[in-house]
C-alpha cells in the first residue's frame, strides 16, 4: 500500500520519449488535471484541494514546469508529464516500443482459438474486420473488470446500478474475456461481488469529525 493509499502508483513520466505516440494515448481524466491542461499526482492533489503548507509551491511548480516546456508548448496544450494511470501506460509503452511489440488498437476480443486443449491466440474485431491473432507461448489476459457491462453488473452486483455510475472512461471494462467464447475464462461467483473493490486508507491524522 502506497502513501497515497493505492495498491500501486507510479512515479511520474518523462512522455517525450514517446514521441508522437503520447497522442495515441487517452488524456487522464479531469480530476487529475489542474486548469484542464497540467496532470498532477496524489501526492500533488491533497495540498492544493486542501491548501495546506506551501501549497503554493506545489502549484508554482506545476504552471513553471509545464510552461517551459519548449517548443513543445507552441504545438500543444497537452502535458507531457504523465502521472497516475497515464505514466503507468506510458511505461508500458515504452517498454513495448523498446522491444518493437506491435500496438493494436480499436481492437475488440471476440474468441480464443484452442488447440490441442490449450490456447493458441485469440479471434479479435479490429475496425469491423475479424483478425486472428496467434500467440507462440501463450495469450495473457488482462481485459480489465466488467463495470461497463449492465449483464454482468446485474448478475454478480448485490446492487443493481447503471454502468454510468463508474467512472471508467468511454467503452472500457466490458468484460469481454469474460464472455468471450468457449468460456474457459471463468468468474467465480464468490468474488464477483468484490471485484470492484479498491484497497484504500485513509491517515489517522487526516481524519477530521464535527
């Protein structure tokens, strides 16, 4: 568990060793952005929300550090100082870029192919066209949770909610693995329900009762 209360938080990201394909990537989401425009840390967030100790600094900071970015600022408003989710992805593409793993995106899992009883790559829908994806060693799946999917938010949730209640951004989180066919991916039931639950703490000193 980090300081910032996540099971994990990575360290800001240097984007401009991506290049133009920092522009492939989604922008973070607004919470995480000050004037719309400067990504920000939790470590950063708590004191300008809260305006405690030299939260000025902190902001000082972030207008400086953004501002100087040159020429890059007169092409763009986006900051290439990635934080939260967005270093975390930035990381990973780097790492893929390092070692020239092809990027498929608008790529959508439809089945896995079995073969000789084990998984040899995976049927996917990339722009409307079916594309057979084959895997030497194995297929990793790591399509997220099932937020953004009403079915399996009805089957599995002791509440009944509409996916607008997450916060996952467009159409992410479907569940596809989940119900992809021939179904060798199985949810256990007795775990579904917590699924969506995020280990967090909160500070003892931080607490405040009126």
């Amino acid at each position: 568990m980090t300081s910032g209360g996540r099971t994990m938080l990575p360290l800001p990201f240097d984007a401009r060793v991506l290049g133009d394909e920092m522009f492939r990537m989604r922008e973070p989401h607004p919470t995480h952005k000050v004037l719309g425009r400067m990504q920000i840390d939790l470590a950063e967030m708590g004191p300008l929300i809260r305006r405690t100790g030299a939260w000025w600094v902190t902001a000082a900071k972030l207008v400086l550090r953004y501002l100087s970015d040159v020429p890059f600022r007169f092409r763009s408003r986006r900051d290439r100082r990635l934080t939260t989710g967005n270093a975390m992805i930035g990381g990973l593409r780097k790492a893929m870029m390092d070692r020239d793993i092809p990027l498929y995106l608008n790529t959508r899992l439809a089945s896995f192919i079995e073969e000789d009883g084990r998984v040899a790559g995976v049927n996917a829908i990339q722009r409307g066209a079916e594309v057979e994806i084959r895997a030497r060693r194995g297929v990793i799946v790591a399509t997220g949770g099932f937020d953004k999917h009403q079915g399996l938010r009805d089957k599995y949730m002791p509440v009944t909610t509409p996916v607008d209640y997450s916060l996952t951004p467009g159409q992410n989180n479907t569940g596809d693995a989940l119900v992809a066919p021939p179904g060798r991916i199985r949810l256990a039931s007795s775990v579904a329900a917590s699924a969506w639950n995020s280990p967090f703490r909160v500070p003892a000193p931080a607490i405040r009762l009126r």
